[in-house]
C-alpha cells in the first residue's frame, strides 16, 4: 500500500536537493514569456483547502506553460491589507468596536495588522511548498507595500484627470460594525443572508377622509420615522377595501393574501390616480420633517407581487429610495451615526441602535394604532460579508469610480478572453452591463489611503506620487513613516485657493 504523504515528502526532497525548480528556469529563461498574475491569498489566516484548490490549479497551468517552454515570474502575491486583515485582527486583540481600535492607538493597532500579515505569509508560504506548488517564494509581492499604494495613488489621479473620479453622496451599504460602507461590488458576490425579519403593515390616515387608510410594508420599522412619502406604481390597479370597520388602499392583486377576515370592494383605481394625494404619518413632528411632503408618488418599481403596492420610502435610509427621492425633489433624512446608533435629536430614540429602534417603532406605532398587523418574514437580507452583521443604509459623502466610464471597455477585452468553460464569457459580460459606480472609500485604519486632500474650502487635491506630495506637503513629510495610517493623517498641503 503506497504512503502517499511518505512518498510526497521524498519527491519534495528531491526536487529541493536536484535544485528542479532553478534549472527548469534556468532552461526557459529567456524565452517567449508568458505573464500570469497570481490572485493574490489573503494573509490573515492559515490557508484552507478552497486555498489549496485554486493553488493547484494555477500551479498546474504554469507547469504546464513552463514545459510548452514560456519563461515566467513564477511569482505568488499576498493581499496584505484592508478589512479583512483587520477584522481577524481585531478578534485577536479583543477589540470590538471602532472607538476601541482608538483606544487601543491606530499606529499600534496598524503595526499588529502587518505582524499578522507577516507570520501567516510565511505560514502560507510553508504550507504552499508542502503541497508542491512552484513560486519563487523569495520573490512574494505584498499589496500593503509603499510601492503598490504608490501605484494606485498613480492610477487614481489618472482616474481623476480624466474625471472618472468623482466624489457622490448616496445612501450607501453601511456596516454598523465596522464603520464603513461596502460597495454594491461586495454584497453582490457574497453579502446576502436568508433571515427572518419583522413584517409590519402599517396603515396612515388618508388627510381629510375619515377611517380612510393606505396599508404600507415594511421589514425596517427603525426607517419609518425617516419616511417622507409613499410610492405606487402608476401602472397598476389598486383597490379601497373595507375591512373590520375601516377602508384600506392596497394593490389589487394583494387583497386576499393580506387583508384580514372579510373585505369589501368599495372603489377602484390606478396607481396614477392615487399620485398627489396626502397623507397623516406618526412622526412628523420631529424638527428633521419640516420639509417632508408625506404625498403619493408614483415609482416603477413598486411591486404587486411584494407587499401591499405602497412603499414607505425613505431616501436616506436606502438606495433605491434616495434615487426616487433625487427625481422627484424629497428630503432625505439620515438618523443613524456610524456605529448604527440614532443621532441624538430623536427623543425616544435618541443614542439607541438601529436593532433597538425596530422595537421602539413597532410598540410604539401599536399604541397610537397605526399597526394594521405583524408577522414573522423570510427574504434574503444584505450583511457586511466581513463581519457578517446586518448591513444598513446610510447617507454618507464616498469617492466612486465611474462605470459607465470604463463598462465599454471592459466588455471588449472580455471577447478576447479565451473562456473554459464558454459560459463565463455571457456571465462576465452581463455583470458588466449590471455593474453599478464602484465605491472605493472606506472609512477605516489598515488598508489603501486615498490620496486626496480636500481643503475645507471645497478645493481638491489628488496627489500621484510620492515626490509630488514631497513637493506639495508643507507639514507632515519628514515624518511620514509609510503610505498608511496613522502617518498620512499628519501630511498636509497648502491649499491652492486660500
């Protein structure tokens, strides 16, 4: 019987001590390259089997392009920064919070992440060479080196001269947790969650009927005293019901799935005629809704599959709302800070968490009698794919770059890719065509800097390269340790305008 894990070791031996691995470079040196640019693994834990899966397939690929006689880098990458790092860096110093990363001190804390980076490369790299993967392991690329950031910092200004850079306020993906949005990019790949939420039906008065109600859904009561209107599809056919004493709007195709008992019909109309009317909702009385309409308007995407075919719509509270709320001119009211936390001018909800607020709307609007009904709700919710919390929506100032900007371009080098299986080439192109402006801020310690100074005047400076900050900084430089935080934070530059 063959000791398989025996025999491995005497042919990684003999590979080692015939030096196999120097003379096949040695014999293709010089020849037709082939470039092969390693994805690089994630530094902050040992390597997994999916690792171990996606090695050999590259190693297989070079092997096989080094005996088709291609002379290559044979060069592995590490990604050496970013949240990812950090979070596992956090576990291990037990700190849970943004404010305790503070605490802690960032340049200590930053110091830790790169320590990690640095124990868990080599054990990468030990465990890479046990499993017979070819690299030239001296040779390793880091993405947390000067050089890499450099080299973005060079890209991102390109990006903005040609004006692909643009700063954008959107009510973006935001993890309580980790202080910081996630792009539209992440949650895609990896980000949703099947979960069980709240569904709250809600009924607001129609302004000057008696008993006259619009029914609204909801699975986030803590954005109902953000709302500022209520959405129907002008195309579609909704229904004044009447139902335990009390006349309901509500789509027509949703009246025997939701309401309660016994109904009546009574009138009969499309969404387009329901647009313009108004409406009583339970917290207007909050300073932040002195500009809030609380009308009807009309939007497309409201569905006579899901709900009642009115939506709550609260621009700072989600994407597709705050779209809405930019065409048709609507407020937009952000309650929670950073860590997920209502600001401090809510009365009851004030310095409460998103999580908390869920509880305090719903016993809340059940004591003034605006509940229609609760049930328990099954969907697919988006969480930070880091940290795995439940992600919301935040109104924030971020830095995007523009994708329609480069969407033409990155369809066309995809035809020339030759694709196994074929499939991926259709697949490819269409998240391309789906692709959305990508975020690329975040507000965090231990990952890239963005290299743009933004004078309190609203002058903006975007620097490419270490000698143009040497030559622009007039505080900060002689200091600047590497291109990461805490260093960069104390670089200043003189504005251009005042």
């Amino acid at each position: 019987m063959h000791n398989f894990a025996v025999e491995e070791q005497i042919i990684l031996k003999f590979w080692q001590e015939r030096r196999i691995f120097e003379k096949l470079r040695e014999q293709i040196s010089g020849k037709k390259k082939w470039s092969f640019v390693d994805g690089p693994i994630t530094a902050n834990n040992p390597m997994g089997i999916h690792h171990a899966w996606g090695r050999t397939y590259k190693d297989v690929f070079q092997r096989f392009k080094a005996m088709r006689g291609f002379d290559q880098r044979f060069q592995n990458g590490f990604d050496a920064q970013g949240l990812w790092i950090e979070r596992e860096e956090e576990k291990d110093l037990g700190l849970k919070t943004k404010e305790d990363i503070e605490k802690y001190g960032i340049e200590k804390y930053v110091d830790a992440c790169k320590a990690r980076v640095q124990r868990f490369a080599k054990l990468i790299t030990a465990d890479s060479i046990r499993l017979g993967q070819w690299m030239d392991w001296d040779n390793s690329y880091f993405t947390n080196t000067d050089e890499n950031n450099l080299h973005n910092w060079f890209l991102l200004k390109k990006y903005f001269e040609k004006g692909w850079l643009y700063k954008g306020k959107d009510a973006v993906p935001w993890c309580p947790r980790c202080g910081t949005a996630s792009s539209k990019h992440d949650i895609i790949t990896e980000g949703y969650k099947e979960v069980t939420h709240v569904a709250l039906f809600m009924r607001f008065p129609v302004k000057g009927k008696k008993d006259e109600y619009f029914l609204i859904f909801t699975t986030t009561p803590w954005t109902v005293p953000a709302n500022v209107a209520l959405a129907v599809n002008s195309k579609l056919n909704y229904v004044k019901a009447e139902n335990e004493g009390k006349k309901y709007w509500i789509v027509e195709s949703q009246t025997e799935k939701i309401l309660k008992g016994k109904f009546k019909i009574i009138e009969k109309k499309t969404g387009k005629q329901l647009v313009g009317l108004k409406y009583e909702m339970p917290y207007a009385f909050f300073p932040e809704q002195k500009n809030s309409p609380h009308k009807v308007v009309s939007w497309e995407l409201a569905s006579a599959e899901e709900g009642t075919g009115i939506v709550h719509i609260a621009p700072g509270c989600g994407a597709e709302d705050y779209d809405l709320g930019k065409r048709e001119n609507l407020p937009a009211i952000s309650p929670l800070n950073e860590a997920g936390f209502y600001y401090n001018d809510w009365e009851n909800f004030s310095g409460k968490k998103y999580s908390e607020v869920n509880k305090l709307v719903l016993k809340d609007l059940e004591e003034k009698g605006f509940v229609y009904k609760i049930e328990p709700y099954k969907h697919r919710y988006p969480h930070c794919f880091r940290c795995g919390e439940e992600l919301v929506f935040r109104l924030v100032d971020e830095w995007y770059i523009k994708a329609d900007e480069i969407r033409e371009k990155l369809k066309l080098e995809n035809e020339k890719i030759m694709w196994f299986p074929e499939y991926g080439r259709k697949r490819q192109s269409e998240w391309f065509d789906n692709m959305s402006d990508w975020l690329i801020s975040r507000k965090r310690y231990y990952g890239l800097p963005l290299p743009i100074w933004e004078c309190s005047c609203g002058e903006l400076e975007v620097i490419g390269s270490l000698e143009e900050l040497k030559e622009k900084a007039i505080k900060g430089i002689k200091e600047l340790k590497e291109i990461h935080r805490p260093w960069i934070d104390n670089v200043f530059l003189k504005c251009k305008k005042c």
